[in-house]
C-alpha cells in the first residue's frame, strides 16, 4: 500500500513505494520520494518530510533557480545540488539564447499550443542527449545506491520534467515496464491541472486568451509525447533501454542488481 502524506503547496510530492516491477516485486516505502521544489515548507512540512524520514534531499535545478528560490533548509537533512542540465534551455533548440532561463522560454511559447508542445519536447530531448544530463543522472543514482536506509527526496521546480526523465531512469533500473513508468508519470497531469487552473485565475484575463490557455496548460501536462521524445532520442541511438542505462548513465547490471536489493522488497 503506498502511504499518503501531505506537503502544503506541494501538490506534486509523492512516493515511489508501492510500484510493481515487471517480476513481481514492490518498490520498498519511504525510500524514494519525487517532489517539486521546496521552497516554501511550512514548519509543518518540515515534520511531514521527517516522518518519512528524509535524510537527504536532491536538487536537480539549476544554479540561478536554486538562488532565486532556495530550498527551505532542514536540520537533520543533507540537501544535495545536482544541477542535471549547465543551463535550463540548454538543447532546447539552436536559435535560443544561452542565458535565456526557462522560464523566459515558456513566456515566448505561449504563442501557441504547438509552440509549448515543441518546447517541452525538445526539453526531454535534451534530458537525455546532453553529456552533463547523462552524467548527473548517473551520479545521481549512484548516490541512490550508497543509500542503506532512510528516503531520498529528489526535485527540480514542480517535479514534471528533470523529476520525470530522472524518476523513468530509476524506475526502468528496478526492473518496472515502460506502461507502469509512464503511468507513474502522466499522475503529474492529473496533480497538477488544478494547480495550472489556479495559477491561471491570477492571469489578467486580457492575456488569458484561448491560445494562451492551451499553450500554458500544454507545459504543466505530463503528456506522454514528452516522455516519449526522450524514449525516442534513446532508441535512436541505443539498442535498448539496458544499453542506454549502463553506456550513458553508468548504470551497469552490477549497480541495477544493487539497487533492487537496496529498494525492492
């Protein structure tokens, strides 16, 4: 059974455990916790990640997130930056500009519906071709692996994109089928449609247009055309997932049978 649990403001925060893998076995709880980021946990939050005891929290933002919106500090807990892209718009597309945050990018995506789609899969595109993305998801897991006991809470903003690609590269490590891993993934839609909704109502409605409405919605969605333009980058090059994993990631059969042991129960 995978335990519920509440973060104010934090509709995307959730557990891994419960997650079947392919031979039948079950993603141990309060080991693995996806989240977005955490930057406005209320004391109360605070005592909720302690109960799941949290020890160590992974932050794959970048560094001009990170310093415009920290996370709240936890005594008690290790927060551990791992930036997985050099800069949020990097691979993006070639007519960006280096410095342009992604926020700045979504801002000129909101054009069209098509424009948001295109953006966000180029994201994911990225997120598995860029050489410091593959290498700082293989850290990442590495450190997974030096994690006897206790949760590890990773999170990029709202927990879709960097958490989405880097919770599929865990998932499918653990032996869990590409169904089960998309499902887990597209749960960010329905989570956060109502988060899009109210952000929406704060929108001067001379600039809530239609157009504008799609567009935005398009980049909170878990569509599985995201998920599915990384799969498609990997297939491209790799001859499976496994290959991709242990060339690109580092993960090898010797650290993917660790983590089972580490994880599964």
């Amino acid at each position: 059974m995978i335990e519920k649990f509440t973060i104010n403001k934090l509709a995307n925060t959730r557990d891994l455990g419960g997650i079947k893998t392919a031979d039948g076995r079950t993603i141990a709880c309060k080991r693995l916790i996806r989240s977005g980021m955490l930057s406005s946990l209320s004391p109360e939050d605070v005592e909720v990640l302690k109960s799941l005891e949290v020890h160590t929290i992974v932050d794959f933002r970048d560094d001009k997130e990170v310093e415009e919106k920290p996370d709240v500090e936890i005594e008690g807990i290790e927060n551990i930056h791992i930036p997985v892209l050099p800069g949020p718009t990097e691979g993006l597309s070639h007519d960006s500009k280096s410095d342009e945050s992604l926020t700045e990018r979504l801002d000129r995506a909101m054009v069209s519906e098509d424009a948001a789609i295109a953006l966000m899969q180029g994201l994911y595109r990225a997120l598995v071709t860029s050489p410091q993305a593959r290498e700082r998801y293989g850290r990442f897991i590495d450190l997974l692996l030096d994690n006897e006991s206790g949760a590890v809470l990773y999170h990029c903003t709202v927990g879709k994109d960097r958490v989405g690609v880097g919770t599929a590269l865990v998932l499918l490590a653990l032996g869990v089928d590409q169904e089960t891993v998309l499902d887990n993934y597209m749960e960010t839609t329905r989570i956060m449609e109502p988060v899009a909704d109210r952000m929406l109502e704060g929108i001067p409605e001379q600039v809530r247009t239609d157009t504008f409405v799609a567009a935005f919605k398009a980049t909170f969605a878990a569509r599985p055309e995201y998920l599915g333009a990384a799969l498609e980058e990997i297939e491209k090059e790799f001859d499976s997932l496994d290959e991709f994993l242990e060339k690109a990631i580092g993960v090898t059969e010797e650290k993917r049978s660790k983590l089972r042991d580490l994880y599964l129960e």
